[in-house]
C-alpha cells in the first residue's frame, strides 16, 4: 500500500523536528575535557612541584647504571656521561615533598612524564617556549639557538582545550621539551623528546625543576599576557612549539607571542587557583629575587639559582639596592639570602652553579608561607655601573604559592648552608 505524498512529508517533518530536539543547540558542543597536572596517568592535581637532583649527590634513578632507561618520547639516553633523574614531588593531593620513584620524565607514572604525555599524544592546543632551543626547531628567533639580548630567560610548556582551560608547566632546562606533538617530530630522530634524551647534559648533571599549575580560560590568557612582557623565545609559525586553538581573544593573545617587550612593568597577578604569577619584563634592569620580595611584601628569602659569575651575593635589610625602580617597587625590598647547600634524606647537596639549576626559594619573614618557583638566576648586580647585566636584563616569570605544608619541606630542601660572597 502506497502512502501519500502529504502523508511522507508529516513523516519527514516529524523526524527532523526530533532530531533537532535531540541535538543541543548551535554552539553548545562541549570541548574535549582540559588538559590538568597530572600526578600520573589518571590522577589530576591543581598543581605539583617536581624537584629532579643532580648527578653528583643522586647519581642515576632506579634504573641500572649503563643507562637502560626509557626514552618514552623518543630518542636514546646519553650514557657517555653521568646522569641524575632522582626526584621529589610534592602537590595539592600531598603537599609535603615526597621521593619520586624511576626516572623522571620517561614513564606515565612521574608528574612531568605523564603531563607531558597527554599533550605530546593528544590533540590539545600547546605553547613551548624556550631561550635555549639549541636550534630545533631551526630558525627561532636567535640564530645561535641560545638566546640572550633582552630576551627573556624563561621555558616551559602551556596547554588548553578548544574552550581555553588547560595547564601550565613551568621548566628549567635547556632544550626540552622542543616539540609539543608527536606529529612534529625533532630533527635528529636519535635526540627524541624524553628528558633525560636530550642534547643537553646540564638537564641530566645539574638540578632542575618543574612546576605545573591547573589555569582556567581567564588564566590562560593571564599566562600569555605575562609571556608577552617577559619576552619568552618561541614562534607561532612553528607547529613543532606552537598548535593555536580555542577562544579568539585567546589566540590574538599568542599571535603577540616571540616578540620583544618594550614593558618596564612587573605585572603581578592572583590566579583561580590562588597561585601569584609574576612577570619580570627585560628592560626592568633590577636584581630578579629582590623584585621578587618587593613584590611580595617586602620578606626575606633564601634563593638557590644557577648562581655563577656576575654574582649577586646574599643582601640584607640595610644593603642599598641602587640597581632600583624605586617608584614601582618601593624604597628597598627584604633581604635575600643565597643558598648554598640543601639537604635530602640526611645527605647534604650543592645547590649553586654548576650543580644546580633549578630556580626555587621561601620567604624567611613576613606573615605568608611564601614557595617561589622562578625562571631568573640571581645573577647581575645591585649597583650601577651596567644594570641591565646579566638576569637584571632579562625577563622570566615567578610563581608563588602559599601552602604551609609545601613550605615547610621545601625550607628544609633549601635549608642548608648559605654561600660564601663572591668578588
């Protein structure tokens, strides 16, 4: 039996009327969930500190010691020099630093390997950044790979989802991560992607840190603003370092990115979080972690840099910082302390240049429980002539979180002998 054409239309109205029911409306389509910090493979934190020892104090990582270790991300392990990829972790799910276990950056069960892994095999957008690219990718902003001149001293990784959430993972060493996809692979297949897998051997003997932070959309954009005035070294065209999605406002924000910043202006921001970001621009020609504490406050710290030549020796509350801006940041900042030694596990370990190359500190006055996680050495000088010398005239970022629990073990981490002054 034949049906009637108005009778097939009524049909065929009806099912597209439920279909159109069905779907949610135009531009309600949730994007894929954000990228977090994750502790391991599925377990997320709103933030985790990993602080990676040196070869010297903490020589090799569980594995055996002809370097059999993996190189996850590609690549082979150096194993013609010593190598250091012990670590301590601590996080928002447990704030007192705690002894990682294997290598880290190499399995999907250490903070930086498995944060690392759900970008580098995924599909979310992603932002590297770099002064030490060592020229891969080819052609970023400095012919030498390494670059110095007012640009910012600053790496790390940003990564978000097409509605603008994702995380921050702030990093100190040298050419890695130089790639943030799988479908972008280095150009020495044998260099890989994998810490620990890298040209770099100052990432293997000396220190290092990472610091990972969850960021709301709002925050991402506060992150790419204050890239922008610390003058990071990256490039948009770039797809090995750069994948652009999301919100507009968001991907203006990146196309402001590889840059230099004519900003004198230390921006200092709350995050969701809570988390303080602060940005230092190049051409504010100030001792870095005096900036830090003026910022803050005014409290004293104990900073444990890559602490080498133009040294800045430890200053205290009457030393006369004439390297200043003093309408910005007040008359003078808190003292500050240089660390020369820390402890872990009852053994004691160099935390100066060239064993270390993390950039962390605490407040040691004040009312707030201040960890510092920096890009900047305490490098330069505090008196004219030339300023902008060193870390004086570079930019980088610092984040501060307030945890007293954090605090109290990373004091301890830092707290061992303070260094001797240096002429």
């Amino acid at each position: 039996m034949m049906l009637r054409r108005h009778s097939v239309n009524a049909m065929s109205r009806a099912i597209v009327l439920a279909l159109a029911l069905a779907l949610p409306p135009a531009g309600a389509l949730a994007a894929d969930p954000a990228p977090v910090p994750l502790l391991a493979k599925g377990q997320p934190v709103d933030w985790w500190f990993v602080f990676k020892f040196n070869a010297s104090g903490f020589a090799g990582c569980g594995k055996d010691a002809q370097g059999d270790r993996d190189c996850m991300f590609g690549g082979t392990p150096r194993t013609k020099d010593r190598f250091g990829q012990q670590f301590a972790f601590a996080s928002s799910a447990g704030s007192a630093l705690a002894p990682g276990k294997d290598c880290v950056g190499t399995t999907i069960e250490d903070p930086v390997g498995a944060t690392f892994d759900q970008v580098y095999n995924g599909a979310f957008n992603y932002l590297l950044w770099n002064d030490q690219f060592y020229g891969d990718p080819a052609g970023v902003v400095c012919k030498s790979g390494q670059c110095t001149d007012r640009w910012g001293h600053s790496k790390g990784m940003l990564a978000w989802n097409d509605d603008g959430a994702g995380f921050v993972m702030q990093v100190t060493t040298p050419g890695w991560p130089r790639s943030g996809s799988n479908m972008f692979a280095r150009r020495s297949p044998n260099m890989g992607n994998t810490l620990g897998c890298s040209s770099s051997n100052n990432n293997l003997l000396a220190s290092q840190h990472f610091f990972a932070l969850k960021l709301n959309k709002s925050d991402v954009i506060a992150v790419l603003k204050a890239l922008e005035n610390a003058s990071v070294v990256t490039d948009r065209t770039k797809l090995q370092i750069v994948k652009t999605g999301g919100p507009q406002d968001l991907k203006d924000a990146v196309a402001r990115l590889g840059e230099k910043s004519d900003s004198t202006t230390a921006t200092k921001v709350e995050l969701s979080t809570k988390v303080i970001l602060i940005s230092k621009p190049s051409r504010l020609e100030v001792p870095p972690w005096q900036m830090v504490s003026a910022l803050l406050g005014n409290p004293g710290e104990r900073a444990a840099t890559w602490w080498l030549k133009p040294w800045i020796n430890s200053t205290g509350r009457s030393t006369k910082i004439d390297c200043w801006d003093e309408p910005q940041l007040g008359a003078q900042p808190g003292p500050v302390t240089i660390v020369g030694t820390g402890a872990w596990m009852s053994q004691e370990f160099s935390l100066t240049a060239t064993a270390n190359h993390a950039k962390i500190g605490v407040t040691t006055s004040g009312d707030n429980h201040y960890s510092i996680f920096g890009d900047l050495n305490q490098q330069g000088t505090i008196a004219p002539p030339g300023c902008d010398k060193s870390q004086n005239g570079r930019g980088g970022l610092f984040f501060v979180v307030e945890n007293k629990e954090l605090f109290d073990s990373l004091s301890a981490l830092v707290g061992g002998r303070d260094a001797a002054p240096k002429r």
